[in-house]
C-alpha cells in the first residue's frame, strides 16, 4: 500500500495540484484531439466516480485465543477523476486517479492523516461476440476483484482496511461465467519491509440451466525477506467448489448449496524446509428471501494457519502478516489434528437504491465452542452504478 504522510498545507497543495492537472489535461484534450480510426472520430470523454464505505463492526470475542475483541467504527470516502477513449462501440480505454480519504472514528487523527493513498490506474473494456474483456493496471480499487472468495483467504477487516491492490488484473465474463486472474505486489523490498506479492484467479460457471455451480479460487503469496531479516514463506491455497441453485426452483431471492475443498501448501522455508498441507472441506449454505439473508459455512480439516503464532528470524510474529483470512481458521484440533470451524451469518439488506448497499448482520464464530460474535452495519455507495447506465462510463 502507498500511505501519504501529509501535514495540512501539504494535504492542501495534494488536492490543488490533483484537481488541477486533471482539469488540465481535460481541457488540453477534450477540445483539440481528433483522430480518425475505422471511421469513427476518437474525442476524449471526462468521467468520474465517487465511492463511500461506512462500518461499524463490534467484536465480542471469548478469551482471545484467535482474535481480540474490539470495535472497527469508521468511514472512507473515495472520489475519482479521469479521462476515457472509446475507439469503437465495443472498445475503450480509461485513465483514473483518485484519493483515498478514510478515519477510524476516534482517533483523534490530524487532517492530513485522512489521506491514505493515491489510487491511479489504466483500464481496458472490450468486448468479443459474447465475451467482455477489462484489463486494469496501476493502483486501484479491491472491488475489482468480483469473483467468490471464502473468508480463509481474505477477512472483511482486510477489505476494510486495505481496499486496494497495486499491479493488475484481467477479467472475463460471459452470460453464464466468470473468470479473473492478478498480481497484488504488496511489499517493496528494503531495509525493514519484506518483498511480498500475491497471484490470484478465480472463475465460475453456472450450467444446466444456472443451477448447477462450478467454480474455483486459488492464490500463491511470497512471503520474502528484507535487509534486516532473511527468509521465505510460500502460502498457497487451492478452492475448488460446486454448487447447485434452487432460487430459480422455490422463488426465493437466494438459496443456495456449496460443497467445496480448500487445500493449501507452506513452506517457511528456513524455518521448517518443507511444505505442509493443510487442507479440509467447506459447506456453504445460503438462503435469501424479503431480503432477510442467512449464510453458514460450515469447515472440518486442519489447522489452515498452522505458522500464525510463529516468529520470523527477526523473532516477529507472523500473524496477518501472512495469513488474509479470519484468524478462526485456526482450527482448534481434536485428537485426529482435525477439527471444525461454523460462521453462521444473520443479516438484513433492504432494497434503498442501486446506489447503495445498507446490511445489518450478526456473525457468530464456533470453534471448539461458541467462540464469540459480531454485529455488523455497513453501508455503501457506488456513484457509478447510477451513471454508468446512463453513460455507459459505469466500471463494468
């Protein structure tokens, strides 16, 4: 992640100079550029996008064996300026830059510690037959990545917290199927931080009629040394799932039934120099309806973070460091190392727009018992979904 570390005057010049060289290059282009390609005149179009994301997220866990008890409460805002090229109906190209704004309510945070970092990227849309194509390259929003992700991988606190991804990714979608493939290069080698990078993929396909579900999620994180402290970590983790649909059969907004494997490699390569395979199977069962929502996933198998409470060289904790998901897939293990893991979901989400996303929820962790709960308010806007349907400029 790029962090800014701004006073107010320099919080001040940041914004001017943004606004002004987006108003600038805007100007320069939309008046004086014309190209002719195929026929058709290329004329640069400005677009915008505005994003707001707002939690409240109170934990109440038990004595803190996987995660301390504590209360996430804040709100970010996300505004984006650029220019956009359409070379043909099916075809175009958009450069963005955007300022992420966010505070932890109580913090007591100065004005220019809301700035956390610049987003700025490239995007390709295109479209073949029945296929559409995006490329995005640069920094930009976790939102891009829209396939189906189990918590083992990343936790909602991430997502929360870190909203964004740095390198690329390539997406395709078809009338009834999904796939995306990125980097996510998270750390630059140096004196203190530990070079780090994440390859990710997922995709699903719906056949027989949408109900019958096919799909995966797979990621390779490096975990590499500094200067300071030499030493390697691979974690990889391998989802394979299937599923059926029954919403279309019972007239229920949602109900659905998924029966997945989760299968993950890690080496500590100088800790340990071997791999370990920790691995179990996942049910997920999700029923909607009056946009009242429940979903359980239900997990038995190993321990999936099984070097979560060990020391690198530099005798640190590895902790979320390493691991991105919920700290509960700490599989407390009965005699046979295997053992179970329940995230019973509760929630309700009301129809107000197409703009916003509001969802009161109840989380409740099980791992060799009750192991605690969460209440959930969130509430989401997304500019784009409004005028990317009158304009064709929406991210999708």
């Amino acid at each position: 992640m790029l962090t800014l570390d701004l006073n107010a005057d320099k919080m001040k010049s940041l914004v001017y100079s943004i606004i002004a060289a987006v108003s600038a290059l805007f100007a320069a282009m939309h008046p004086a550029f014309s190209e002719t390609a195929g026929g058709h005149g290329i004329r640069p179009e400005f677009v915008y996008d505005v994003d707001f994301d707002f939690r409240f997220d109170n934990r109440e866990y038990g004595s803190g064996e996987f995660s301390p008890s504590m209360t996430i409460f804040g709100a970010r805002l996300t505004p984006y300026a650029g220019i956009r090229i359409r070379t043909s109906p099916d075809d175009s190209h958009r450069v963005m830059i955007g300022v992420d704004i966010m505070k932890d309510f109580g913090s007591g945070a100065a004005p220019g510690d809301l700035f956390r970092e610049i987003l700025l990227y490239y995007r390709w849309d295109r479209s073949f037959a029945r296929t559409d194509m995006s490329l995005v390259a640069g920094i930009f929003p976790r939102s891009e990545m829209e396939g189906s992700w189990s918590t083992a991988f990343f936790s909602d606190s991430l997502k929360f917290y870190d909203n964004s991804l740095e390198g690329l990714i390539l997406k395709f979608r078809r009338p009834s199927a999904y796939y995306e493939i990125g980097c996510d290069w998270m750390g630059l080698y140096g004196d203190e931080s530990r070079e780090r990078f994440m390859l990710f993929s997922s995709g699903e396909a719906r056949v027989a009629g949408r109900k019958l579900i096919l799909g995966y999620a797979a990621s390779m994180y490096h975990y590499a040394g500094s200067r300071a402290v030499w030493g390697v970590v691979d974690n990889m983790l391998l989802n394979p799932y299937v599923g059926a649909d029954f919403a279309g059969m019972t007239g229920m907004q949602k109900l659905e039934l998924r029966l997945g494997w989760l299968q993950s490699m890690q080496n500590d390569r100088r800790q340990v120099g071997h791999y370990v395979f920790a691995q179990g199977g996942e049910l997920v069962a999700a029923a909607r309806n009056w946009n009242v929502g429940m979903e359980n996933r239900l997990f038995y198998g190993t321990d999936m973070m099984p070097y979560y409470d060990s020391l690198d060289a530099g005798g640190r904790k590895y902790g979320n460091s390493l691991y991105f998901g919920d700290p509960f897939w700490q599989v407390t293990a009965d005699g046979t190392g295997h053992g179970f893991y329940d995230r019973l979901e509760v929630y309700y989400e009301p129809r107000i727009a197409s703009f916003l996303r509001l969802k009161v929820a109840a989380v409740m962790h099980f791992n060799g018992g009750f192991s605690g709960w969460q209440q959930i308010v969130s509430l989401k806007f997304d500019l784009q979904s409004i005028i990317g349907k009158a304009s064709g400029s929406g991210k999708y």
